[in-house]
C-alpha cells in the first residue's frame, strides 16, 4: 500500500472526478481523499471495497488479499442473525408458556335453567353460565321419542336459549353440546292435558 495516494489520484483523474465529488461518492469528507491521496492516512477495508467500485480498482492493485465482504461486516450481521434466532426461540418459549389451560366443560358451569311450554305448544328453554359464552361453540339439542333435534341456540352473553314445537304425551331430553362435551342438562315431560313437568336427568 506505499503508492495508495498516487494510485486513488491517478484513478480518480482518470474518471473526471474531484476530490469532493469521491468524498460524496464513498460517504467520506474531502479532507480523508485528500489525507489518503497524500499518504497522510490509508483508508480501511471497508472504504478500500468502495473505492474499488467507484474508481473501477481491484483489490490487487491495492495488493491486499481479496474478501468478498468486509470482516467486520460479515461479523456484525452474523451476531445480528443470531439475536434474531434467540429472540425467536426464547418468544416462542414464552408464547407456550403462557397459554391459557383449557377448561373444563360441565353443568357445574350452567348456575340456572328453566323451561316452559307457551299456548302454541313451543318449548322454551333457558340456561345461564357463571361465564360468557359468546366465544364458545354451542348447540342446542332436543331428544324426542329416541329422535335428536339440533337446534339453532340463540347465545346472548352469559345466558343460551332454543325453542321447538313439541306434541302433547311428548318426553324431552334436553342436551347442551358445548366445545364437543355434550352435557345432560333437563328432562321434560308435556302429558296429554297439556301438564309439564321438569326434573334433573338421572345419568
């Protein structure tokens, strides 16, 4: 590297370019071209690989071993990618960590339910949660005569509700499905004089 200084003033003349039009170029002052043209300081490797690709030089002429990146480049984004990866494991870690359990479906979480049959011979039925359902796949299903109904429930919050026109003489076993658990909630029966009568299924 004796002759860097008569080797940048040579190449940058012949390109047509002053002092401060390199400056700009490689993202130096002026005063650095013209401290490296006169030998005064050298430049490092990083700014050796852009005057290379602005002056159109090699890295032989500068007689310096060729790299294809800047060791200090390669390093820095070598320990950025690895504090990528760790961030993603240790998030990732984190994330699993902190999922909530899931819950357990039962009656228990059910605090009321009622049913009634109205003058056109629809039964009502109505169950209330200690917690919102809104966010939970529920159905409705209506056991008639070995036959199952599922019915479109209507969920407001904490509280679920369906309907069916049911026959006199009829016996209904009502079932919650919630989350796929399907729960054995009621069991009504409607006799022939239009007397209903509810009571807890025996499982």
């Amino acid at each position: 590297m004796e002759n860097i200084g008569n080797l940048l003033k040579q190449a940058r003349k012949q390109k047509a370019m002053t002092q401060e039009d390199l400056s700009h170029a490689i993202g130096v002052s002026r005063q650095a071209i013209s401290k490296w043209e006169s030998n005064e300081t050298k430049p490092d490797l990083e700014n050796i690989y852009k005057l290379c690709e602005v002056l159109g030089l090699t890295i032989d002429d500068f007689k310096l071993p060729k790299r294809n990146k800047p060791v200090k480049w390669q390093q820095k984004y070598t320990w950025v990618l690895v504090g990528v990866l760790i961030g993603l494991i240790l998030g990732i870690g984190i994330s699993q960590g902190t999922q909530r359990p899931k819950e357990v479906i039962s009656k228990d979480m059910f605090i009321t339910q009622s049913a009634k049959v109205n003058s056109s011979h629809t039964l009502q039925y109505t169950a209330t949660s200690s917690r919102d359902l809104s966010d939970m796949d529920i159905k409705c299903i209506y056991e008639i005569a070995g036959e199952k109904y599922e019915l479109n429930a209507s969920v407001d919050g904490y509280e679920i509700s369906c309907n069916k026109r049911i026959a006199k003489g009829s016996k209904v076993d009502i079932y919650l499905e919630v989350e796929d658990t399907l729960l054995y909630m009621y069991v009504l029966e409607y006799n022939s004089v239009g007397q209903m009568y509810m009571h807890y299924p025996v499982e």
